[in-house]
C-alpha cells in the first residue's frame, strides 16, 4: 500500500464541487462515500481512502459525460489524470477506473471490487426512497428495492446486473449488500436529501 498522504477530504470535496454543479449528482457520490466507508470499517480497511474513492469516482461525469464510452477519454479516464497530478494514491484510481467496465481496468482490489458493487446499487435505493410519500430511507429496505430492481420501468438508469454482479465479484449475499448500502445511507440521510418529514409526535 502506498505511503503518500491521502488528499484531506475538504480538498477532495472542493474539487468534486467545482467540477460538479448538479446537486443530484453530488448527492450520489455522498451516497457512494458512505457506503464506501461503510465497507471499510466492515472488511477492516482504510475508511478514509475507499471514502475518497466514492467520493470522487464521477467527479469529471458532468464535464465529459463520454456517450461513447472510450477507455481513454472523457469520464473516468479525464478525471483519473486530473487527481494523478493532484498526487491521489494510485489503488484509489484504478478503482475509480474499474467502475467503468468499458474503461477496460479489471477490478482486482477489494476496493475496486467494493465501489463498482454500491455506485449502481445506492442510485436504486435513492431511486426507491424519492417515491416513497415520506422521500425517507427510513421507509426503505431490502425487499423494496429488490421489487424496484424487477420493475423495468422503474429507474431505467440503473443497471440491474451491475447490481447483482457487484455484490457477487464482492463475495456478500445480494440481499444483505442492500441492506447494508440502505443503512450506511440511511446515517446520512440529512445531508442525502432523503431524511423525511419530521414526524410531529
């Protein structure tokens, strides 16, 4: 493992801001960090180093979107050149690379293997809670998304496979990863946007 210092996580969440105007978007790459803390502290790693890579993983998405899905230009490749100068760690890029499969970087690490499995998988539970009446993770748990995921027409921007696959390449059973994703979001739910009304009892 490398030794360079880790960028601190206010210059990261900077960097992420100027190349980031979308809100929604912003959000989810909060939703992506906290599972990627989350399954740190699980699996006895680093927290601060898979958080940043949640964390900046679509950074550069908004700015080269890539329709074309090349290896070598645009999303995720731009954006892994830009913290490479910034002296981010390289496991952190090539994970950030993996989570695009068309970028054509195998996930080896558990890392990697960690943030393609939550990236796919906390858009559907973000997806799932917004239409819930309360738009609250409290009201949402693993079988709610499971019945999402088979819904065709639902969050037609989230691949299905990716989600089953993820939790496969990671070795956790499909429907405890959800859950785990629902509850490492759901302690952030306030700054996700998905906290609910405040019951007035």
């Amino acid at each position: 493992m490398s030794t360079t210092a880790l960028p601190a996580r206010d210059a990261a969440l900077a960097l992420m801001h100027e190349f980031t105007p979308s809100d929604s978007l912003r959000k989810h790459m909060y939703a992506v960090e906290a599972a990627m803390r989350a399954y740190a502290e699980h699996f006895g790693e680093d927290a601060e180093r898979w958080g940043l890579a949640g964390l900046m993983h679509d950074f550069d998405y908004e700015r080269w979107p890539n329709a074309s899905h090349s290896p070598t230009e645009e999303h995720p490749a731009a954006g892994v050149a830009i913290l490479r100068d910034r002296g981010y760690p390289e496991d952190v890029l090539e994970a950030i690379l993996g989570h695009a499969s068309y970028s054509g970087v195998p996930r080896v690490t558990r890392m990697a293997k960690a943030l393609f499995a939550v990236d796919e998988l906390s858009g559907m539970v973000t997806a799932t809670a917004l239409v819930r009446p309360s738009r609250s993770l409290h009201e949402v748990d693993a079988r709610s998304v499971r019945k999402k995921m088979k819904d065709k027409a639902f969050a037609r921007g989230v691949n299905r496979d990716d989600v089953v696959n993820g939790a496969a390449d990671l070795g956790v059973d499909l429907d405890w990863h959800i859950q785990f994703v629902i509850d490492a979001m759901r302690a952030r739910a306030d700054s996700l946007g998905l906290a609910g009304t405040p019951s007035g009892g």
